[in-house]
C-alpha cells in the first residue's frame, strides 16, 4: 500500500560520501544561552548505517530535500556520523521527577540537539538526533537506542501527528550496524525527532534545584519568547506563561482521554512546556475500555494508568508551579502574592480540561449544542464499557453507523459482553439526537471526523517490531504508517487493522527500551 513516506534498506555507507548534500537552514537560539544550560559534543559515530525511512512529508514543511536525506551524506548526518553545516550539537540539561522521586540530573542521556529550523508555516522546530551516544548526562547509560523502540515511536508520533495531537514527529530513522545490549543483544537505530522544543518541566526543576535564579528567568524568558510571545505583554509575564503552559496541558491530556491513549510515563521531564506529547516509551493504545488500565511494564503501583492522567499532569504542573515560584515573586512584589499567582494559574487546568474532554465526548456522541445530561450519558457509556470489556476506539467508531438508524446498533452491541447493557444506553442516546435537528449523514461524516477506525494497535505495533528485529523485514512497519497516517478515513479492505487482538495476540506490557 502507498505511503507518503521513503523506505529504503539500502547499502551502509562507503569510506567516500556521494550524493546529495543535505542542508538544514539553522538557525540555533537555544545553543546561544549560557554554557551551563547543556553540554556541547557531537554525536557519536556508528559503524554502518543503513536507511529506513524518511518522512518526505515532514521534509517538506521543514524546507528539506527528502532525497538529500537519503542520500550517504544524508544518511550520515541522520546516523550522527557527521555533523551538518550550520549544525551545533548540544545534549540539554534537565531534572526531573520520575514516578515521583526526584531527580536533580537528568538531561539528554543519548540525544543531540543538531539545531533548529524553521518550517514553511513560520514555526520553530528542534531537530535532535535520539540514540546517538554517550553525552554527560548518561549516567552510565550506552547512549543508544534499540531498533524497536525507535520503530514505535515512530509510528506512534506519526499516529498521532494524523490523529490531530500536538506531537513530536518522526522525521527519519537509521539503523547503525550496531547491536546494543537490553535484555539481549538487539539491532541498534537512531531516530530523527522533530519537536517544537525540547524544554520539559524538568527544565525549570534543574535550574530552581540549584537555586540559579538569574538561569531560571532566563529560561522563562526564553519559554516566552519561543513559544508564549504574547506573555510577553502581559503585565505578569512569567505568570501569563505558566497559564499557558497549564492551558495547553489540559488540553493536551484531554485529547489523550478521547482517543484512549495511555502515556506510560508522565515524568515531569516527559512533559512538554510546548503543550507536545513527548517521549513515546511504553505508550499504548487501549482497547478494552479500562479507567485503571496499565501497560507500561515499569508502573508497578499504576501511577500513570489511563484514568490518572489528568490527575498526573497537575500534579506535573504544580512542579513547574513550584519552580518559577522565586520569578513569579519578584514579578509579583512578594512570596505570598507569587504563591498566589502560582495557585491560581494552576486553577485553569481543571475547567479547561473538563471544558475540552466533555466538548469532545459530545462530538464523539454526535451531540452539537450542550445540554444538562450530556456529561451523564457520555459517563453513563464510558461505565457500561468498562463493565462488558467494550473495544474503546471500536465502540465510536460504530456508533457512527447506529446513528444514522439503528441497523447500525448491532455492531456496537457485538462489542458488549452483554450486549442489552448497550440496548439500555442507547434508548437514551437516541432521544438526545432526536433533540437536535442534524441531518443524518451530515452527522455521520462529523462523527467519523472525531473517531477514528485506525489507531496503532498495540498487536499490530508489536508484529511490526518483530518482523523488523528478526527478520530485517521493514514490511509490517511501513503498511501500518500507510493505515494510520489515515485514521479517519473509512476503508473496509483494512478490517484486520481496525479489529482488537485476538486472545493470543493481545499485549499486556510495553517497555520502556531505555
């Protein structure tokens, strides 16, 4: 099937780079800041390294030459064996909580900040290089990253680029020639990741922990300045960016919830200033609609569990909170009033997240206006599937067929261990879209337009990173980025990709690859 994407296994590089020379226009603002706010190196170089693919769209909107990118210079540059002009690598530093405990050095064990481009929208992107060696921030670690993981959060950051989801993205992934020792040997890959920045909650903590007062405004005004411009204006402006960044969160998490997304790892570094989904480790896709659901292998206590993840972000962003705390001071006259200003930026977070996810729960009913008992109905059905193991993309999806007649109702109820349970539910339903005067088919097409048939099922994901791994078979890998680069769009011919795992296939933990 076709793809918008390159996929090459072509031949590892020779001694003597040919072809094209791939040119990034940088333009490195973050490289500018003070020395203490990374640690400048190159990546390190890796014996051969082959292409995979490149995201010809992505490319484009980057002001790239896609056939440039898998060009032997190209392709050295995507493998860190050489360092594009314009180019200057730095691996960043950050704390973190990680499942709670601090830790007061963190930072960029095995990634590398090349530089930063401007796309032809106008906006700001990094472009790091993730799995390219050993930098300060190691801590022990071999800097590297296994194929499979690569491979997944390529096709989970593309998944959810199409889903609509502010995302890194994938720009290209290589493998090294190299193997790279987890529980085993595995093959080794690195991946190109486009992100709008890098700076994470951790990146505050680690200048607070240390108590560098002058690093900490002056990240903020680069926060500002990058990504909130109009705090700047404001008569707060650091407070005007911790709004922002609570704002953008809630919204962020509450699209997660519609499409049954589930993180893994909400750590304070793995959340973004920028309002991305970042940092795709054990993430996965729930099926049987589970509030408590738990894939990552590495959440024993189920801190980050589905249904946590709104709980999860605040607490996130009450760090940030507590970071900016001697800024908000200064800018507000006093620690008592900067603590106030603190709480009362992180009071948005609960009305913006609830406004968002219960506006998309309507959507995804088929529901226009908002009315008393919407919450309750859209409650009322999330409850039912939980109780009948009830697919969580599936179940919308087909509500589409019941509501333009209830010939689509059987569908639905065969997704339900009791399938009267649905019956009950939908009885109501029924009469809340008989209050609105939608024509059908047009209400059909906007539900089709909020649930998606394709998400990257967890079996699927894993079958393709199989294949790659044993087999150096890229096949599996490349028709799933060709279904879900295209989540929304009706295609029967792709059944097997839209059903939930059979018994045997289901995956029941992802890893962290780390």
């Amino acid at each position: 099937m076709d793809s918008p994407n390159i996929p090459l296994n072509g031949p590892p590089l020779s001694p003597a780079l040919t072809g094209q020379q791939v040119c990034f226009a940088f333009d490195n603002t973050f490289a500018r800041l003070p020395e203490h706010f990374y640690a400048r190196l190159d990546p390190t170089p890796v014996a051969a390294p082959r292409i995979v693919k490149v995201n010809v769209e992505l490319a484009r909107e980057l002001g790239l030459d896609a056939d440039a990118l898998t060009s032997e210079h190209g392709v050295a540059v995507l493998a860190g064996n050489r360092v594009a002009d314009g180019a200057e690598p730095i691996a960043l530093a950050y704390a973190g909580h990680q499942f709670g405990y601090f830790v007061p050095q963190l930072g960029d064990g095995r990634a590398n900040l090349l530089g930063e481009v401007v796309s032809s929208d106008g906006q700001r992107y990094d472009v790091q290089l993730k799995g390219s060696g050993r930098t300060p921030f190691s801590r022990g670690g071999d800097g590297r990253a296994a194929l499979g993981p690569v491979l997944r959060e390529y096709i989970v950051s593309e998944a959810m680029a199409a889903l609509g989801v502010p995302t890194t993205r994938a720009l290209a992934a290589v493998t090294t020639g190299e193997r790279v020792l987890r529980d085993t040997a595995l093959p080794g890959a690195v991946l190109t990741r486009v992100a709008a920045s890098q700076l994470r909650v951790g990146t505050f903590q680690y200048f607070a922990a240390r108590g560098d007062g002058e690093g900490l405004r002056m990240l903020a005004d680069y926060a500002i300045a990058r990504h909130y411009p109009q705090a700047a204006q404001a008569k707060e402006p650091c407070r005007a960016l911790l709004e922002g960044v609570v704002a953008r969160q809630a919204q962020l998490i509450a699209q997660w919830m519609l499409l049954g997304f589930i993180h893994g790892v909400m750590n304070t570094d793995n959340t973004s200033i920028s309002g991305e989904t970042i940092d795709y480790g054990p993430c996965a896709f729930m099926e049987a609609y589970d509030p408590a659901k738990v894939y990552s292998s590495i959440d024993h206590g189920g801190r980050y569990a589905y249904g946590n993840q709104p709980r999860v972000a605040l607490w996130n962003l009450a760090r940030l909170a507590e970071s900016l705390l001697p800024v908000l001071a200064q800018e507000s006259g006093s620690e008592e009033a900067g603590l106030v200003a603190a709480n009362e930026a992180l009071s948005i977070f609960e009305p913006q997240f609830e406004a968002t996810h219960s506006a998309g729960l309507r959507r995804k009913l088929g529901l226009v206006a908002e009315r008393e008992g919407d919450a309750a109905l859209a409650e009322n059905l999330l409850q039912c599937m939980a109780a009948n193991s009830a697919d969580f993309t599936l179940t919308f999806r087909r509500l589409c067929d019941a509501a333009a007649g209830t010939e689509g109702d059987a569908g639905v109820r065969a997704l339900f261990d009791d399938p009267a349970a649905y019956d009950g539910w939908a009885a109501g339903w029924r009469r809340r879209l008989e209050e609105e005067f939608a024509d059908g088919q047009a209400r059909t097409a906007a539900m089709r337009r909020m649930n998606p048939a394709f998400i990257p099922r967890n079996h699927l994901v894993e079958a393709a990173l199989d294949a790659a791994n044993l087999g150096q078979d890229f096949q599996p890998f490349e028709d799933l980025l060709a279904v879900i680069s295209r989540p929304y769009d009706e295609r029967p011919e792709l059944e097997r990709y839209s059903a939930p795992a059979r018994p045997e296939e289901r995956v029941l933990q992802t890893f962290c690859g780390t």
